[in-house]
C-alpha cells in the first residue's frame, strides 16, 4: 500500500499526473503482459536493477513515464524523473494514441 501512495505522489510531483488505483493496475499489467501484442507498445523493458527490480517504459495518458517494478510485488515501485533511466523514451508511434 505504501508503494502505491509513494508511486502516486512521484507521478504528481515529476509530471503532474494523478494516478488512479485503477492507473496503476492497468500500468503494471502492461508491464506483465507486455509480450502479448495489444500490450507490447505499451511497456518498453530498459534494464534489470536486481532479481526482482526491473526498469521501464509505460506508456500512460499520452506519454511515456519512466518506472521502476517489483516483480515479486507485481507493482510499480516509483515514477522516475525524465533522462533518470540514462535513455530516451521510445518515440510516439499510431498504436500509442
């Protein structure tokens, strides 16, 4: 629970954008489902920090938001300030919008 609430807060603080229960849900199942194809444009993997922590790339109301995720959790850790991730996000293509 305090994952979610420390998620929601960096979203609102780095990009001014308010997370829904419901945001985060749909967020990290791109993340989980991200081999399958109505979700691969949606999650883009950047790099493993751990056995268990890994970096992404989701894409949520129309932008990309750097993450990191607890697989063991199966959550959304934190939202990551811009160029925190040492890459760019992926660029905007039709399946996005």
């Amino acid at each position: 629970r305090s994952q979610r609430i420390h998620t929601k807060r960096r979203a609102l603080q780095r990009y001014d954008v308010v997370l829904s229960e419901q945001d985060l849900d749909t967020m990290s199942n791109r993340i989980r489902k991200q081999h399958l194809p109505r979700h691969k444009d949606k999650a883009i993997f950047v790099d493993k920090q751990s056995g268990r922590v890994t970096r992404w790339f989701v894409w949520h109301n129309n932008q990309w938001l750097p993450v990191v995720y607890d697989k063991e959790r199966g959550t959304i850790v934190t939202v990551l300030p811009q160029g925190k991730l040492g890459k760019n996000p992926p660029p905007v293509n039709k399946s996005h919008l």
